[in-house]
C-alpha cells in the first residue's frame, strides 16, 4: 500500500481524536431530529387519524398492518443502507450522501403517503417512508463512531439521543397547534426533514472512502457480512440484548399510556394526559443526558451508568404497577424520564466502542438499530396478552420493570468496556 493509501486509511478508518465542535454536534442533532420527527409523528398522530377516515371500523387492525410494515422495512433497511453507507466512494464523504439521499427519498414517501385513500396505499407509500428515512437514520447514527473522540462520545451521544424523544414532542405540537390537517401535515414533516438534514450536509466535511479501500463486492459475502455473530463479538452481542431488552421495557412502559390513563387511573382527557406525561418524559430525559454523558466521559465509564439507569426505570415502571392515580403517573413520567435520558446518552457511547471493524460502522449500527425497532413491534404482542391473563396494569409495569432490570444487568457481561 503506497503512503498517501495508508494516510487514507487511517483518515477514514483510525479511532478518532481531535474533539468535535459544538456547530457539529448541533447540526447532527438537528438531522437526527429530522429522521424521529419525520418517524414518529406519523405513528403516534398523522396515520390514525387518515386510517380512522379510510376505515373507521377496522381502524385498529389497519394501524397495526402498517405500522408493523413499516417496522418490518426499518429492520431491513437500516442495516443494508448501512452497509451500503460503509461502501460509499463519494468525494463528498460515506455519511452525507445517503443523509441527503434518505431524507430526500422519506420526503418523497411521507408525501405520497398524504395522498392515499386506502389501506394497502397508506402501507405501501408508508414502507417507502419508512425505507428512505432508516437510509437516512443509517448516515446520521455513524458519524458519531467516525469522528467523535472516546472523550466526548457520550455527551454528544446526550444531545442525539434527546433528538428522539423532541422529534415526538415537537411533531405532535406542529400537526395538532400549528398546522391543521393530516395531509397539510405530512407535508410539513416532509419539508422539515430535508430543511434540517441540509446544515450538516452542507457545512462539515469528511474524508471519502478511496475506491481501492472498498472490498469487491460479493453478494454472499455481503449478505453474510449483516450477520454479526455474538459468538465472535461476544461484547457486540451482549450490548445488542441489552439495548434490546432495556428499549423493549420502555416500549411496554409507555406503550399503552392512553387506554392506561383511561381504564386505570380514569383520567378525564387521556390524549392530553399523555401529552402531558410525554412533555414531562422528555423535559427530565433532558436534564440527566447530558451531565450524564459529560460524567461517563471523564470518568471513562460507561456499564455502571446503564445499571444505574435500569434501576432508575424500573423504579417508575413498578410505580405505575402498584399506584394507578394521576400523581403517580406524573412522578413516574418523571423519573421513567430521568432514567430513559442517562440511556440515550451512555449506551449509544458503550454501543460504539463494541463495533467490530472500523470500515462496517455504519451497518454494524444498523444491526444495532434493530434493537430499537424490534421493540416497537414486539411489545404490542406482548402487553395484550398480559393485560388480558397475567393481572392487567399491574401485570403489564411489573412485566416492564423486571425486563429492564434484566437488560441493565446484562450490561455487565461486557468486558472490553469499563
């Protein structure tokens, strides 16, 4: 390999160094607040309302055939634009291209889907959404592993990882107070996404991959590559579960606040009782990711915050399991919030010092990211059956708590991090 190869190399590949800048962090968390804006609005507000009209009485069953698509895609997507990420011979670097492409091509799929009078419509152009924007998630998860320092990784995790949660918060506010109308409001998430991909796009560079760096494509190789095994990344495996299990005890936790509010506690107004639980989730995630991050960072630990955490979450769902009044569901919305923000933070620093090679970053996240998604699909299976047969509310938060337990003591098993 010739010198100017192997200073390519080790620009592109070599374990970073020189610290970050705030204009970065800022406009990486403004295109990771894109892609959770431009996700999570629609599952939580704009697609029940269009399949409510196109189909009132199997309303229920039409949202959990499209939002369980739509996972499906996130599973698979988010992986291979990963690992199509890593292969990118751009001159404009392997990150940004498919953060402009993916936020382009979600734009597109959220305003064909404002368009559609049936089912299989709103599934088909939903998928499409979903496939564009997990491309774009794919470019925005791995710069973090690409150019931030072990030193700052976690706070900069901290300010990412919030964009989450606000992506939630600020989509209900903008389609429920600002903009009136399910397609007026696809169309505002579609513009925002690709408004605020653009700053980081535009103003920060980054080293291209040289052409003679990237393997020779083979479709078996390629297709074995999404395959991590937990028996030769034994620590990738172990952090895999436990952001499984951790991000599925949430899942549980908040997944059926409404008919929670409304069936337990007997709240008057359930949908603005979950606002309000969810302004208050995100509000207290904020004030602990951030000094939570800072903390691992100069401490140089990162597991003994993620069992912290876990205790922490666990303590708010067993809350919610004993105590079924409005006070309560306050005080946990809280602390459940406490906890979720020292998570987002620290387990998104931990998760990128297991990767197993440098040049598969960004699918190796990817594989991780199934962890985020997978929860989403599975916890709806698993709380009716246990609000139904295993003691209801009771039943479901207790369910909630010992999972996320499990999760946070699991993180013990890794041993390449402190």
């Amino acid at each position: 390999m010739s010198r100017a190869s192997a200073a390519d190399d080790a620009a592109v590949f070599a374990e970073p160094t020189v610290p970050v800048r705030a204009g970065w962090t800022v406009n990486l968390s403004l295109a990771t607040l894109a892609v959770f804006m431009a996700f999570m609005t629609p599952i939580q507000i704009l697609l029940p309302i269009q399949l409510e009209h196109i189909d009132p009485h199997g309303k229920n069953d039409a949202l959990s055939l499209v939002t369980g698509l739509g996972a499906l895609v996130a599973v698979l997507a988010n992986p291979l634009a990963g690992a199509w990420s890593d292969r990118t011979t751009s001159r404009f670097g392997r990150r940004r291209p498919w953060i402009l492409g993916g936020s382009l091509a979600g734009a597109a799929g959220l305003s064909v889907t404002a368009t559609q009078h049936t089912v299989t419509g709103v599934a088909v152009s939903w998928c499409l959404a979903q496939a564009g924007l997990n491309a774009m998630l794919a470019g925005v998860t791995a710069p973090i592993a690409d150019r931030v320092p072990l030193t700052q990784r976690a706070q900069v995790s901290g300010w990412t990882g919030l964009m989450q949660s606000f992506g939630l918060v600020l989509g209900a506010l903008i389609t429920t107070l600002l903009i009136t109308g399910v397609r007026a409001g696809y169309g505002t998430l579609a513009v925002l996404t690709v408004a605020l991909a653009l700053p980081f796009v535009l103003r920060h560079s980054e080293p291209p991959l040289p052409r003679a760096l990237r393997p020779a494509f083979d479709a078996r190789a390629f297709t074995r590559s999404l395959w991590v095994s937990p028996r030769q990344h034994p620590d990738f495996g172990w952090a895999w579960l436990t952001r499984f299990l951790i991000n599925l005890g949430n899942a549980l936790g908040t997944l059926y606040l409404f008919y929670f509010l409304a069936d337990a506690v007997h709240y008057g107004d359930p949908g603005t009782g979950v606002l309000i639980l969810t302004v208050i989730y995100t509000l207290c995630a904020a004030l602990t990711a951030i000094p939570a991050g800072v903390l691992s960072d100069r401490v140089g630990r990162r597991k003994v915050f993620v069992v912290l955490c876990s205790l922490v979450m666990a303590a708010a769902a067993v809350l919610l399991a004993l105590v079924h009044t409005w006070p309560s569901a306050l005080a946990a919305a809280a602390v459940l919030g406490a906890g979720y923000g020292i998570y987002l933070a620290v387990d998104q620093a931990l998760v990128t010092q297991v990767l197993p090679q440098a040049a598969d970053r960004a699918k190796d996240l990817g594989v991780i990211n199934i962890a985020n998604s997978g929860p989403q699909v599975l916890a709806p299976a698993l709380a009716s059956p246990i609000i139904t047969h295993l003691g209801g509310y009771t039943g479901l938060y207790t369910t909630a708590a010992l999972v996320i337990l499990i999760g946070g003591l699991l993180v013990s098993r890794i041993r390449s991090v402190a």
